[in-house]
C-alpha cells in the first residue's frame, strides 16, 4: 500500500462520521445510480489531429470516438465516473457534454420559422442527465478552487513560522501528508485513478475551516439564480439566420424554461448551439478555459499550444529512452510536454535566442515546482533542460538524437519569408547530422510550405517524407511533417557550402 493511500485510509477512518453531513455531490448523486449514467462527451481537438485525439481516447478512457465531419472535434461516451479521467486527456482543447445531437436537422425555408423551430426545441430537450454531469463537473472546479485557497494559506504559515517560531517535526510532517493528500487526491486534472467519494471526503476535510465553512453555510442557506449564456457556433453557407440570431432565440427559450438569469460575462452555465451544415448538436461546456494552457506560465509571441505539441510528439511515437530535441523550442511549449507525458524519455529544449530560453527554463522551473507540491516532497527533478544554442551548429554528437520535433518560424510573427529561403535547408542539414541515421524521426510544424518543400527536396538522400498533418494556426493555413531519417550516413559539407547556408 503508498503512503497516499495508507494516510487516505487513516484519514477517512478518524474523519468519516464528521464528513458524512458535509458530503453533497459525491454521497447524494453517485450513491443515487450517477456513477452508472453513460453521457456523451464532445471535445474540441487541434485541427487536422482529430484522429490522433481519438486514439488516445480509445487509449486511456476504452471509448470508441466518433470524429466530427465539422473539423476540430470528436464524440464519444463515457460513464460519469470517468469524468475526472476525460479532463486528463492531453490532446483535448474544451469539454462539453452533448445535451442531443441532430445528425439531419431540417431547417424551415425562412428565418423567421428556423428561428421558432429553435424557440420551441429548448422546452423539448432532455435537459436531466447533461445537468446532472454539469452539476457534478462544477463540484470538482470548486474543490480545485478550495485547495489552492488551502495552499495558500499554508504557504504563508510557514512563512510566518520562518520568521521567528520553530516548526514541529510532526506538523512539518502532517502539512506534507495533507498536501500529498490535497495534490493527489483534488487535482482531477492529474489523478483520476482515486475514487470521487474518498476526493470528496478528504477535501472536504482539508476544506474545513472556520472562514470555509461560514462561506458554505451562506451558500447553502441562500439559494442563487443559476446565470447563463448561449454560445453558437455554425458553419455552413445555406443558413439563413445568423449565429447571433440562433443564439439569441434559443437563449431566451432557454431562459423561459428553466427561469436562469441571461448574463453573457459572469455566468454559471454555457449553453452550445454547434451547427455545422446540417448537423445541430446541442451541449453544455464543462471547461471554463481551453485545456492547451495546461504547462506554459511564461509566454512568448508564438507559444504553441500543448494540446497540439502532444499531438506532434505522439506521430512519432517516442519510445523509452529516447532522446527528443526541439532545437528552436520558443518557450518550450512541445519538450514540456514531453517531461510531462514521455517521462521516460530524455528532453532537450533549445533556442538561438536568450530571452526564448529563459522563458522555457521559467516554465520547466514552474513545472517542477507543481511535480514537487503533487507529491508533496522534494523530486529528483524532470528529465529536461534548456540549452542556447545555434540550430545550424547544434553541440550534439553525430546521430545521437532519436526524434526532433520542432515549430519552424514561419516568416510571419517570428523571423521572415525571405530568411527562410537559407534557414530551412541549413537547419535540415544540421537536423540530419545529429539525427540517428535509419530509426531517426523529424516532426516539424510550418507555414511556409513552399519554402519547406523547395529545402527537403534538396535533402532526398538523409530524410523521408512519411506523413503531412495539415492544421490551422491562428487562423493560417499550415502542415505538420512526419520525416524519416534514412540509413544513408551524414556526409559533412564543405566549408563554401556551410557558409552559403548559414542564415545568421
């Protein structure tokens, strides 16, 4: 038995009678058949890696997944009790839970009846199983909330103790099972593996003091009016109606129905209209803000988002021991998330550009730091670091990487068109030299295809093309390149050729 789980035991044996009253969503609702109802989830995915998002799906949760024919998202079913483990997918942007889905809906001839049809389909919905999902999803938000309050407070009695008291060697001890508990146990986000009821019972034991639980009681004693809005998404060019006109008829059918308060900033419940051609899909959001921004504290002008440099690091299936580089890494957005989810390989993140480094070494340091307080002890550190380097001069040894995946500037926000015509070829060059001949791997993301296409044709004879992921970045139209090394060793270039081909 872990220690978590041996000090969880301890907990709930002293704690169980005390806590039986205080015990609202988990003791109520999944002890009332909850645990058992099958909803369907929808998820918003990096485009054009809808497919890998559905692998780790059937992966983690043994869900089959439907991908949408609307780019960007994918549906599949889960029992509630694998709600914590949904919020754990890394390749996953938003979460909702479908209310009903319209695979052909068939839209009237005028605004105006489209518009009633909407009226009339917010009484007609079955609204029970999505609110009942929506109600228990908001408890684990408020018991994350709860904690780092919690956290906080710690923090700054030790501090106070610093000063001038010596701490107790048994609370030293206690704060660090608590907050072993409190990581473990709360952060759903992480840990989906330990039961709600015992997530629910020790945090509300964590949770229990006296400003706590006066805060409680007036909410529970003071009934509030659930406020909320409707959000639409439609795509498709034989719609009559416009977004905010589907959006604003629904709403205020909604708002007849279940007599909730329209407030479009400082809402509770986010209600979805997607419409794509002929496909409606009615939903409620379970996530307030986009999963992507999960590891990065320290952003740059081009920060990558983590859902899609999972999706990059999983085309090239990493294997233990590998050693993965991204040589122009930014904030180091696509090797932290590496550390975070390939632990067992070896990440280095590095970059011509000073400020870039710092960046990615204040992220790492933040990471570290939120590995250290989840497991409520010092760790041995994670397998990663940040180096400044040249990207056409790496200091790395011939064929001693594994994988390079990579987000080549673009030419827009961050370097030029124009100097991309001598960086591209000279950075395939320098990849190829250290990447592992035969089982070496390249993922390398751009925008710039024409000039990536024009350098990797000159480098026939040490990479591959084996797979083109195409995705939207901000609204421009880019690729994703899956590269093979081939077995033909690195032949070194001549020094005339090395200077034509330096871009710095």
């Amino acid at each position: 038995m872990s220690v978590i789980e041996e000090a969880t035991n301890q907990l709930l044996d002293v704690n169980l009678y005390e806590n039986q009253r205080s015990v609202q969503v988990t003791e109520s609702d999944l002890s009332s058949g909850y645990e058992h109802l099958q909803v369907t989830i929808g998820a918003t995915v990096p485009t054009g890696f809808e497919q890998t998002a559905a692998d780790e799906v059937r992966e983690k949760l043994g869900s089959s997944c439907k991908i949408s024919k609307d780019r960007g998202k994918i549906y599949f079913d889960v029992s509630v009790e694998s709600l914590a483990q949904v919020h754990c997918l890394r390749s996953v942007d938003n979460l909702f839970v479908v209310v009903q889905e319209f695979k052909d809906y068939q839209f009237k001839k005028t605004k105006e009846e489209v518009l009633k049809d909407f009226e009339d389909l917010a009484g007609k919905l079955p609204w029970s199983d999505p609110l009942k999902v929506w109600k228990i999803n908001t408890s684990f938000k408020k018991r994350k909330t709860k904690r780092k309050k919690i956290n906080q407070n710690s923090n700054k009695g030790k501090t106070e103790n610093g000063q001038g008291d010596k701490l107790d060697e048994r609370d030293v001890k206690k704060d660090s099972t608590n907050n072993a508990l409190d990581s473990h146990i709360l952060d759903y986000y992480e840990n989906p593996a330990i039961k709600e009821e015992v997530s629910t019972l020790v945090g509300d034991d964590l949770a229990s003091c006296k400003d706590e639980t006066d805060e409680n009681t007036k909410e529970e004693t003071e009934p509030q009016v659930i406020k909320f809005r409707v959000t639409c998404n439609r795509a498709g060019e034989k719609h009559c109606f416009t977004s905010n006109e589907a959006a604003r008829d629904f709403g205020g059918a909604v708002q007849d129905h279940f007599k909730w308060k329209a407030d479009m900033t400082n809402f509770d419940v986010e209600v979805l209209l997607n419409i794509h051609d002929n496909e409606v899909i009615v939903g409620i959001a379970l996530t307030e803000e986009s999963l992507h921004r999960r590891n990065i504290t320290h952003f740059g002008p081009t920060t990558l988002r983590s859902t899609l440099a999972y999706g990059m690091l999983r085309l090239c299936a990493p294997q233990p021991t590998d050693i993965i580089v991204d040589p122009m890494c930014g904030t180091g957005a696509i090797p932290i998330e590496g550390a975070t989810e390939w632990s067992n390989c070896y990440h280095i993140a590095g970059d011509n550009n000073p400020l870039a480094v710092n960046r990615a070494a204040n992220n790492i340091s933040s990471l570290l730091t939120k590995s250290q307080i989840k497991e409520g002890k010092p760790s041995w550190g994670l397998p990663i670091d940040a180096v400044q380097w040249d990207i056409c001069n790496l200091p790395l040894r011939t064929g001693s990487v594994d994988i390079i995946v990579t987000d080549m500037p673009f030419g827009k926000r961050m370097g030029s068109k124009k100097r991309n015509w001598n960086l591209y070829p000279a950075c395939l060059q320098e990849m190829s030299r250290v990447c592992r001949p035969g089982t070496g791997r390249a993922v390398l993301l751009t925008q710039d295809k024409k000039c990536f296409t024009k350098a990797l044709s000159g480098m026939g004879h040490v990479w591959r093309k084996v797979h083109t992921v195409w995705v939207n970045i901000g609204g421009l139209h880019a690729a994703v390149y899956l590269l093979k090394r081939t077995p033909q060793a690195f032949a070194c270039p001549s020094e005339e050729d090395r200077g034509r081909g330096t871009p710095w």
